[in-house]
C-alpha cells in the first residue's frame, strides 16, 4: 500500500500492476464444572426477540441497531459476570488457565532463546482457529496488531499482506520451512486466502526486521506457518459445512506414527456461487464463482536416535471469477500452488548441537481469460537449499548459525494482453550466511545479535543486521523488549523483465526499523497484555507509475524507484480467560505511514484497526463467541469509510467426537467496500459438522 498512480485501464485484469503491485497493497479447552449466568431467562427472552428482529426485513433499522446495542452489551455483562463469579466452584485453578504467552515458539532445531526474547510477537494456536471457527489465513491475520490485509477483490480472492506499513515485499510467508513468494507477481509477495485451517497447528507472526535466518529481505516481518504433527498411532478428522452463497466446504485428515515412522495426509476444498464482485450498489448483477481444492502430505522417518528425515508436499488449485472496479464485467483466473521440501535434523554432541537442512522447490502459476486475455500465463518458480544450525554453549551462551541459496526464475506468456510483446523467461541467483549470538549475562535479561551477508547475482553483496535486548521482572510478571534492525528487498523478476513495465535498472529498496515493547501478565497467568511502539523506514521504494511505453506493444507506465516511507505505530495486544467459561482477546494497530519526500500520509492504509474476540462456554457442551473487526477509512483507487463488522459464532459438542457448528459473518449487513468497486459480502450464515476419529 504505496503511493502510485493507477495502472492503465487495459492491464487491470493481470493483478500485476493494479491489484499486486504495492497494493496499497494454544490454548486449552476448560469447561465449567456447574454452568450458569443469573439473568440468562431475560437474555434468551430478549435475544429471541432480536433473531426475529434480524429476520424480518421490514424491522425498522433503528430497530436492529437497539438489537445490535443489546448484544454486545449482554455479551460485556456476560464476561463481567463471569469475572465476578472467579470465587465461585466453576473457576478452574491457575494452572489450566494459564494462558499461552504472547511470544513465538520456534522451532528448537533453528531458534535461539534469546532472539526469541527479544522479538515483537504473536501466535494464533489450533484452538482459537477452531473456536473461531477461522476458514481463511487472512480471517486469522486479521487477529493480530501491526497486520494490514489489502482487501479481498474477488468472492474466494486473496489479500496480499504487509508489516508495519512497509510494502509486502517486506513480509516474508513460510509454510513448514517454505518460502512461499512468488517473483512472478509485483513485489514477490505470497497472497493469503483460502486454505485447510484445520491443518494447522499454529501461525507465528514475528514483528520487525528478521534478517537471520529467514533472509534479508523480511523488514516488514515474517508469517511463519507450521501444520500439525502426528499426535497418536492412527487418528484423523473430517468435517463440512454449507451456507449462503451455496457454499460448499470439506476437509479430511489422517495422521499416525508406528516405531520409526509417521505421516499425515490432509485433503480440502471450497465450492461456491459467491457474489457479484462488482458492487451490487453500483450495479453489479452476476454472481462470481469460486473453486478450491487442495492436498498436504508429510511423512517423517527416524532413522537413527540422532537423525531424522522429513518429507513435505503441498498442492492447491483455485479458479475465481472477478470483476473491474468500474463494470459487472468477468474476467477468470486460474490459479496452481505446489511445493516440495526434503530436510531433515540431526543432534550431535548429546544434543548441545543441533543442525538443520533441506531443499525445498515452489512452483506458483496464474493464468487469466476474460476481455483482453487470451490464457495469459505467469509462472514463478523457487528452489532453495537451506542449513542452519543451533550451539548451546554454555547455560548462558547459544549460537545460531548457517547458509542458503537460492534460485527465482519465471516464465511469462502474454499474448492477449500484449500480443506483439515477446514471451519472457529470466532467473537469478542468491545465496547468504548468518550468525546469531544470544547471551544471558544475568538471569533476568537477555541480548541477541544477528549479522547477515547476501550475494545477489545482479546486485551484488549486501550486509544486513539486527540488535535485540529483553529484561524481565519476575516479581510484576513484566517484560520489557527492544530491537532494531536492518533489511533490503530486490526487485521481483517481474518488476525488472516485463517487456511492457519492466525496468531492468531497478534498485533494490533498503528498509530498516526498531521497536521498544512492554509485555505484562497478570492474575497468574490468566491475562496477558503486550504494547510495542514501532518506527520503520525504506528508500528507493519501487512504485508503479504512468509515463511514456517502451515500445508499440504496450500501454504506457512502468515500475520506478520513486520514494521514500517512514512509518510509526503502536501495536497492542491483549489476551485472557478471566474464568473457566469466558475467554477473550483483543488486537489494536494505530500506524501512520508517510511519503518521506512530501510528508503526506499515505491514502490506502489505514491508521486505525483492530479485532476483538469475546467466548462464553454457557453450556459444557456448547460455546458462543462474537467478534468484532474495525477498520478506518481508506481510499484505494477512490474513497471508502470506515467500518464495523461483526459475526456470531455457536458450537456444540454432540458426543466427545462429534461437533455442530455454526456462524453468521456480517451479522448486521454493513455495507462496505475495502478496494473501490469491489463488494465485501453481506450477511452470510454457515453450518456443519466435525468429527475426529
């Protein structure tokens, strides 16, 4: 979400340079042991009344909106009649309701503690995905502070994500180990949608510069997403669901270890009608559809005491149908994701040396039909070879160290759009090496520092780095936190090779950022609250903007190396489960994001936005949760406003394996728009059925 002019009216339909160009762009489950909340006739007396309210069309809007007023009221005096109630038998002890601290937990092979300390972040675990019943990586994004999502431009389309303000280039996103960008798309970026949530584990978000062994280009941040495991000899779980739109959605799993081997196996998919794309308010009429269906497998094998070896492949393939900010006007998109990944660990010296390694190949491809299309293909590939490893030396004293390579090419073949342009293939190369060093002088504090160096084959060698410092005070539960670090960013291949935008002089953007943060537990463990104060920077930002054509074949415009950004911000996050029925958990981001040349705010990000979650176990059986999303105005491509919406979650446990479930999103059908001219879908109710074996 940068400052750029519009891309011209014929490229619109590629997502290159409009829609993916800088797109301006575990816990536990405790039931109560007695059930009960004093005034609960009164409330179902009066939120009956309100769902029948919500049914009839011809309620007054004054009418719902009182309805609206009442629910998140009763559900306030709900969780504080829960807090009040914490004397009573139904509380649990402090030990189950410890919360999961606001913090990443990285792999042991590949962390180090102290870097772990002393970093900005968050994790949203499987059981907040399932009791939020979450369908889409964005939907669990949009949970965490200092994450701004695009805004989805198609009934199934994803959002492409950013940090901290900067660019997505500046966010890497890695799915057990793999780097999933694409060089084939402006700014390299990985876009989130649809995807099996219920076959994964946890997403960490780590905040702020990661130049170590995530590579030098994450200035932003880093998305690390990591699937379940085996948990048991044979087991597995199968669950759909349907609601409006005629939405379909499936997913299976089965997983299992016996002596030295395991495996997981998981299959999805998503069929829907939608929506029309092209706001219905301006006209939109058609609806556009949407297919998904993906496949993950894993198998593991220990073949010594010290030595195992993974095996992990993911495909996934969407065909989507959207529209043009200004017409009910369908273009396609087809779209193929895959990727393989062979590594494995070993542990060496009685465990005080643990090394990493792997190869991992990507392979993402889009092809476009519609007006102006003919079955245009972008292809992006990705192979990279990584090692890394971890040395306690001391109580006191872990290093962290290691190196990758890297190869990007991609393909593409346009002859709709540009039919006179010649077909484009190119690659290149990079490898680097980190070291990391954290030490704990004394118990209460830690320090860490990373020194990375790159070799590009067209820019040649850079050095990035990062300092992080993290003290804690048992008595008060408090932590105090602070880093800074720095990161750089080439251009895609696609920014530089495109025969119509491509500048092959392009320079890479250079970022750099620090954070100071304070994290606070309190009540035992039973309720966690974390803020981060956040300044960041880049230079030679790379925009698309308008100007004369290269040549007779295209359209004028092309990627340039225009500006300069600063971004400041405050992140806050809170987590609690005051008692053993009620839980929640708010997020909070005000960020203000400036052209540095001008000083003026960058339109297409918003400074206010946050997510809040409030759960109730009214029932041992049965669990109800409301959230709530907000988010300023923004003015993409025109004008937008400000927003609030909310969605209804219910499940109910049949039997100790089987699960009814429910929600309504959009609860009180606000009309809004996040990208000009494209529709966000109004009230939607969905249903199903889970079921673990």
């Amino acid at each position: 979400m940068v400052l750029q002019a519009r891309a011209p009216a014929s490229r619109r339909p590629f997502g290159n340079a409009r829609s993916t160009a800088p797109v301006s762009g575990a816990g536990m489950d405790v039931r109560p042991r007695t059930g009960g909340f004093a005034a609960a006739p009164l409330v179902r007396t009066r939120l009956h009344a309100c769902i029948r309210t919500w049914q009839s069309m011809q309620t007054s809007r004054s009418t719902r909106h009182s309805c609206y007023r009442f629910v998140l009221a009763g559900l306030g005096v709900a969780a504080g009649a829960a807090v009040v109630s914490t004397a009573a038998p139904t509380v649990a002890s402090a030990e189950e309701l410890k919360l999961a601290p606001l913090q990443v937990t990285a792999p042991k092979e590949v962390s180090v503690p102290q870097e772990q300390a002393t970093t900005a972040s968050s994790v949203i675990g499987a059981e907040e995905i399932a009791r939020q019943q979450i369908r889409r990586l964005d939907d669990a994004l949009g949970l965490v502070p200092g994450v701004t999502l695009s805004g989805r431009q198609a009934p199934g389309g994803a959002q492409t994500l950013r940090l901290r303000g900067l660019g997505p280039r500046h966010t890497r996103i890695f799915i057990d180990g793999v780097e999933m960008s694409d060089t084939s798309q402006s700014q390299s970026h990985y876009a989130a949608g649809e995807m099996d949530m219920a076959d994964i584990e946890r997403i960490e978000v780590l905040r702020g510069p990661q130049p170590g062994r995530f590579g030098p280009d994450a200035g932003g941040g880093v998305v690390n997403i990591v699937t379940r495991r085996p948990a048991g000899p044979l087991g597995g779980q199968v669950g759909a669901e349907y609601g409006s739109f005629d939405t379909k959605r499936a997913n299976a799993s089965l997983s299992g270890a016996r002596e030295r081997v395991d495996f997981r196996a998981s299959l999805s998919g998503t069929w829907s009608d939608g929506y029309s794309d092209f706001s219905r308010w301006r006209g939109g009429q058609e609806n556009d559809p949407f297919r998904q269906w993906a496949a993950a497998g894993r198998i593991g094998v220990q073949a010594t005491d010290e030595l195992r070896l993974d095996a992990t492949a993911r495909y996934q393939r969407k065909t989507l149908t959207y529209d043009p900010a200004d017409g009910d006007n369908d273009w396609s998109r087809d779209e193929t994701e895959r990727f393989l990944r062979l590594g494995g660990s070993l542990d060496s010296l009685g465990g005080r040396l643990v090394h990493s390694f792997g190869v991992a190949n990507t392979a993402i491809t889009r092809q476009y039909w519609g007006e102006g299309t003919r079955g245009d293909t972008y292809d992006g590939h990705k192979t990279r070879l990584d090692y890394a490893a971890i040395a306690k030396l001391s109580d006191r004293v872990t290093l962290g160290y290691g190196a990758d390579a890297t190869r990007e090419s991609m393909e593409q073949h346009t002859p709709g759009f540009a039919p006179l342009a010649p077909d484009m293939r190119s690659h290149t190369w990079r490898s680097g090496g980190f070291a990391t060093i954290g030490v704990t002088p004394v118990a209460p504090l830690d320090l860490s520092a990373t020194i990375r160096g790159d070799r590009h084959s067209e820019y040649g060698g850079k050095g990035t780095w990062r300092l992080g410092a993290a003290y804690r005070i048992v008595q008060t539960g408090t932590t105090l936190r602070s880093s800074y670090g720095t990161a750089w960013q080439p251009p895609s291949l696609y920014e530089r090779f495109d025969p119509c935008y491509g500048r092959a002089g392009l320079r890479p953007e250079r970022s750099r950022g620090w954070d100071a943060g304070i994290e606070q537990s309190l009540l035992g463990g039973q309720l966690t609250a974390g803020a981060t104060y956040f300044q960041a920077s880049t230079l030679d930002q790379i925009n698309w903007l308008y100007g004369p054509a290269t040549s007779p074949a295209c359209s004028g415009g092309g990627y340039v190396n225009v500006d300069r950004t600063k971004a400041q911000g405050l992140e806050l996050e809170l987590a609690a489960r005051p008692t053993a029925t009620t839980d929640f958990r708010v997020a909070y981001s005000w960020q203000s994001v400036l052209n540095a040349n001008t000083g003026q705010r960058l339109r297409n990000l918003p400074l206010h936005q946050g997510s809040a979650s409030v759960g109730w176990r009214f029932l041992p059986e049965a669990y109800a949760n409301l959230g709530l999303r907000y988010r300023d105005m923004i003015e993409n491509y025109g004008t937008g406003s400000a927003f609030l919406t909310a969605d209804l979650r219910l499940s109910y446990d049949l039997t100790e394996a089987v699960t009814l479930h429910g929600r309504v999103e959009n609860l009180f059908n606000r009309r809004y728009e996040e990208v000009y001219g494209h529709a966000a879908p109004g009230r939607s109710a969905y249903a199903g059925l889970s079921a673990r074996f």
